[in-house]
C-alpha cells in the first residue's frame, strides 16, 4: 500500500468516526428527549386522576401501565410470576 492510500484510508476512517460519534450523541440527545417527555406524560396521568378522584393506589397502576407502554413493555411482561405458577 502506498503512502498516498495510507493517508486517504486514515482520512476516511477519520470522517467515518467523526460521523458516527455525531450521530450517536443525536441519538442519545433524541432517546432523552423521548424519555422525559415519557416520564411528564405518565406523572400527568397520576395527578390527573388523583385529582379526578381515583384512589392513590389505582392512579399509580394506572401510570406504572402508562410508562410501560411507552417503554414498549406489555404488562405479562413486568409481571413476574408467582412462585409454585406455571
């Protein structure tokens, strides 16, 4: 290999890793944007209904079901089983 394609390989692998930290921190920057928005939609949830009336308890069921669905968990899934079940 010459000289030449040594310093166009290192330039490329420069601009790639340069490329790929940039998009990591958008997405990174994105994902926490997304979680945030999450956790103020599934506190208004709570408040909501606890102003509404609900009892404390079903209110934080109520937004323990809302984060896990936007979390993208169905609720079989944050269950755990009891032991001796099937």
């Amino acid at each position: 290999m010459g000289e030449n394609d040594k310093e166009a390989t290192d330039l490329f692998g420069g601009l790639v890793e340069g490329l790929e930290e940039e998009l990591n921190a958008k997405l990174l920057e994105k994902k926490s944007v997304f979680a945030l928005t999450c956790a103020r939609i599934t506190g208004a949830v709570y408040t909501e209904a606890v102003s509404s009336g609900v009892p404390a308890d079903l209110a934080k069921d109520m937004a323990t079901d809302s984060w896990m669905a936007f979390m993208g968990f169905t609720i079989s899934q944050a269950v755990a089983p009891v032991e001796g079940e099937n």
